[in-house]
C-alpha cells in the first residue's frame, strides 16, 4: 500500500524543503528542537506524534542522529517506517540497524538541496538499502520513480566511497574558497567563474554539515590526504627553496628515529619538492637537528610544531628558541597511529610505550579499550617500537607507532587508525640557517 502519511524530523532548510515535496502525495507533519512556522498544507507536531506517522524522514544534522535515535527508541511505532536523509550512509543506516532493528528502516541521499532541486530537473535520489530491510530499496524506488524523481540503489560503502570524491571534495574545495573570500575580478575567465559558481554552491551550508559531512565518511580521509598532498605537490614547483637546492645535494635531518612520522614527514617533503639529490638523517630529537643544521652537517631540519589533537609541539618550540635558525615553510601530514604488539603476543598488555603525543592523539581510544593499562612516556614513537622489538620494554607490551615499524622492527598490527581524529594532521615546518 502506497504511504499518504509522512513526518518530517528537523525543519531546517532541507526539512522545509523535502516536506513541500511530501505534501504534494499525503498529509505532512513536521516537527523541529527549535520554534518555526510551517509552510502551508504542513502541520506542526511534536516529536512524540511524529514518531507515530506511517513514513518518517530524518533530516537532522548526522552528528545528532544517534543521539536522536537513542533518546527516543521506545517511542517509534512498529508499524512506522524510517527513512534517513543524510549525505553519508554507512553510520546512519549502521545505526538504524543497531538501535530500532525491529522498525524497517532505509538509507537514501536526495542529491539535490534547497538551492538545486527544481521541478522538470534532473532530480536524483540514491537508495542505500539496510540489509536488515533490503526489500524497502525497490519499493520506494518505485514510488519516487512514480513522483517524477531518478533513483540508483548503492549499497551504504558503494555510496560513500562515491560520494566522498564528488561532493565531498566539492564541498571541501567551495569551504576553501569561501574562507579566501574571493574578490570580484576585472578579468572574469570561464575559469574563475566555476570557481564563484563552487563557492556559491556551498555558501549556504552551515559548518556542521560540511564537518559531518567529512567527519561521518570514512573514506573522506583518503580525500583529503590525497587532496593536501596534491596542492603541496603543485605548489613546490613555484617555492624558491626548490629552485634553489634542486640541483645540490641536500641532506635533511628530521626529528625521529628511522620509521618515525617524521621521517615519513621528511620523505613526503623530498617527494613533493622534487628532491631528487636529498636525502633524510634521522636525529631523533629537535635539539639534535638544530645543532646539526648549525654545524653545516644537513641543510634542512623537519620540525613537528603542532598536532590538532596532542596541540603544540613544547620540544620544538624550546629549542628553536635563541638559535640562529628561521623557518623557511610549513606543511602538514596525516599521521595514522597504529598499536602494535611482539609476533604471537595477543594481549592484554602490561603497558602502552609511546611518544607523548601519541598518546595525546589516542587519548579517547586507550581510555576505552584500556583503561587500566599504564601509559609510558617514551622519546619517540619508532624508538618505542625498536625498544619493543630488542626486548628494551617488556615483551608483554604495546606500543603506539607508524604502520612502517611493523616491517621495519618484526612487529604485529594489532590495530591500525587508533588516533581520535580521523583528520589527524601534524604541521612540519622547515627550518635553515639565518644567513
């Protein structure tokens, strides 16, 4: 039997919007957290007898669906049907399957907005079907082909995997331009008009959905890395440092032990300047890359200076102090913090050895899964690896290091990505001698 009664949860821009459509083939209820005046034909309900109504969409922010879902879990209708608007899949449909299994529920992505969709458009909404419920898919593709929409079924991974370098990219881009402010130009090329038209296009959203929007979709980070790396790359060939050293043979010394982030860091700096006679030095701690750059023995020192999550990097900042070094530029790099134990070793540890902001960085995930377990303060996070590895630390311990120190040092992954923020980037500056 066709629906002819929908609610509407969340009246914000694309509630308001998505309730005009519902309207035109049922009776309409919307409800909102916040005070609001309904469109007309649209009646003003509260969350109790909206969660009654036969169909029900979500169209709040993705971050508070989980938070929704739980608060009000007993108060869904058995008989109701859930339909999740989001511009990711695979938490809210996961979540839907976790918290209401027993009320049929489907995924699906209008991609179009209040600023897109129109009426005789190309109007397109991705199904992304719970294999809980996996015959709501086709049915309601049948009845938004029937109101004049185009549809694709995706499974919940197929779409974000999409979606992340296509809207999301898009979104990332337009957030980046709208922060430069983009002046008007004298000398308008086809060009800089896309680009005001990418600006535009996001100029509406607000920063919490372009943050959920990033932060809910696990293949974002591949996006973003591939993306960052990418500007870095192009904007070398204009840098003067590389123009300068691309011929000589230039040594780097970075601030970490062999497989170290930053050692990492320091590789990624050669690739992306085009450093073909460059080679890295591992010095394992600022001051000893300082004083090597002072006594002539590298001609550029890699310093982490911050981390979005563990903060400024005090080491750096102390020893830069009353040196005759400046910094020459800066770039960040994704660091992807992995647990790793003794070949056979299958736990629980005695201790967890890192660099201090490593564990700054898996603050939220050790207090989780260990929170018993003592947190051991080591030089570097390599170092800890290589200690693990020579039996330094006892052999019944973990340690918090890079994915290449597994190979590097004969360890086992016990876990990879443990850090709390997926984006979690470090800022590496350059520094040469002041002449």
């Amino acid at each position: 039997m066709k629906p002819s009664e929908f609610s509407v949860i969340g009246y914000g821009r694309f509630g308001r919007l998505m309730a005009g459509i519902l309207s035109r083939y049922g009776t309409v209820y919307a409800c909102d957290s916040k005070k609001f005046t309904p469109e007309t034909g649209i009646q003003s309900v509260s969350v109790d007898e909206a969660l009654k109504k036969q169909v029900i969409f979500l169209c709040i922010p993705i971050s508070a669906i989980p938070g929704f879902l739980n608060e009000n879990k007993d108060k869904f209708s058995p008989e109701s049907t859930v339909i999740d608007t989001a511009s990711v899949k695979s938490w809210p449909v996961k979540w839907l399957d976790e918290i209401l299994p027993n009320i049929p529920h489907l995924g699906i992505h209008p991609l179009f907005g209040p600023d897109s969709y129109a009426e005789n458009r190309v109007n397109l909404i991705i199904l992304t079907p719970s294999e809980q419920y996996p015959e709501l898919a086709t049915f309601w593709r049948d009845i938004f082909q029937e109101w004049h929409f185009f549809t694709r079924i995706l499974t919940p991974e197929e779409h974000d995997s999409s979606i992340a370098a296509s809207q999301g990219l898009t979104h990332f881009i337009g957030n980046v331009l709208l922060t430069m402010k983009l002046p008007e130009s004298k000398t308008p090329t086809k060009g800089y008009g896309m680009l005001r038209a990418v600006e535009s296009f996001c100029s509406n959203d607000t920063p919490q959905l372009f943050r959920d929007m990033l932060m809910y979709n696990d293949h974002s980070s591949e996006m973003f890395r591939s993306f960052m790396k990418a500007t870095h790359t192009v904007a070398s060939l204009i840098r003067k440092e590389t123009k300068t050293i691309l011929k000589e043979k230039v040594i780097i010394g970075a601030m970490g032990d062999e497989g170290s982030f930053s050692h990492e860091a320091a590789l990624q700096f050669i690739h992306d300047r085009q450093l073909v006679n460059a080679e890295v030095l591992c010095l394992t701690s600022a001051e000893n890359v300082l004083e090597a750059l002072e006594l002539g023995k590298i001609q550029i020192g890699l310093l982490p200076i911050q981390n979005a999550v563990g903060g400024v990097v005090q080491e750096t900042l102390s020893h830069l102090t009353g040196t005759r070094c400046k910094i020459s530029g800066h770039f960040p790099f994704l660091v992807k913090q992995c647990l790793l134990s003794k070949p056979g070793f299958e736990g629980p540890p005695v201790s967890i050895h890192s660099h201090l902001q490593a564990l700054r960085q898996c603050k939220s995930f050790l207090a989780d899964h260990y929170p018993d377990v003592p947190l051991v303060e080591e030089r570097d996070t390599a170092a800890a690896a290589f200690m693990l590895s020579s039996g330094a630390i006892p052999e019944n311990a973990f340690v918090i290091a890079p994915e290449t120190c597994v190979k590097l040092h004969n360890l086992k992954l016990v876990r990879a990505g443990i850090q709390d923020l997926d984006y979690n980037i470090t800022d590496f500056i350059s520094v040469i001698m002041d002449e």
